[in-house]
C-alpha cells in the first residue's frame, strides 16, 4: 500500500509444473480504477493454453470484463500456430465484441520469425 491509499498485489502459485496460476489486484479509493486480473496457463509438451479475466463480473445480471483465450501448438520442431479470442463486454447496457487473431512462429537457426 502507499501514501496515497493505493493497494496493489500479485500471486502467483504453481499448482504442478504444468499449471501456474497469477492474480492480480488493484485497489485506488475513490477513482473508480479498481482492477482485478485472473490467469490460468497450462504448459503441455507441444503447446500452451490460456485464460485470462480482467474486471470479471457477474454481480449486475450479466457477464462483463475482458475474456482471452489463447492457444499454441507446435506442429513441428520449428513451426507452431496459434490462435487468441478476446471477448469483452464494459457493462450490461452495451452489446458484447470479439476479435481473434491468429499467428504463425517459425524458428530457424540464427532468426525467428
């Protein structure tokens, strides 16, 4: 915490060597910034795969906040292929928007790309 009432805090934890865990927590009196953000990451041999939740909420009706879900698999030893979605919604009076992007990694032996 600081001078000014500010309160900030992260934790992590390592469930098996696979699987971590992060929070994070912000808390400014009276400035309507509060946040809050929750991660999951499951480390497999040959891919990766997250959530990650900014600002969840489901107290008012609805689910709002920021949603992302990624994923990356190694097709072979050099190249691997992703995909991220992010859905977000900032309050119940307005309609939910996605996007996804893809991505591509190719690794050589001097250059990533």
């Amino acid at each position: 915490m600081d001078n000014d009432g500010q309160l900030s805090t992260r934790f992590n934890y390592r469930w098996s060597d696979k699987l971590v865990s992060k929070t994070q927590l912000q808390v400014v009196p009276g400035s309507g910034q509060d946040m809050v953000q929750l991660e999951n990451e499951y480390t497999g041999d040959d891919f990766t795969a997250s959530l990650k939740m900014l600002n969840p909420s489901a107290l008012d009706g609805g689910i709002t906040g920021i949603f992302i879900g990624s994923y990356l698999q190694s097709v072979t030893p050099k190249l691997a292929l992703g995909l991220e979605t992010v859905w977000q919604r900032a309050g119940l009076t307005q309609g939910p928007e996605m996007a996804t992007s893809y991505s591509l990694r190719y690794k050589s032996d001097d250059w990533v790309a």
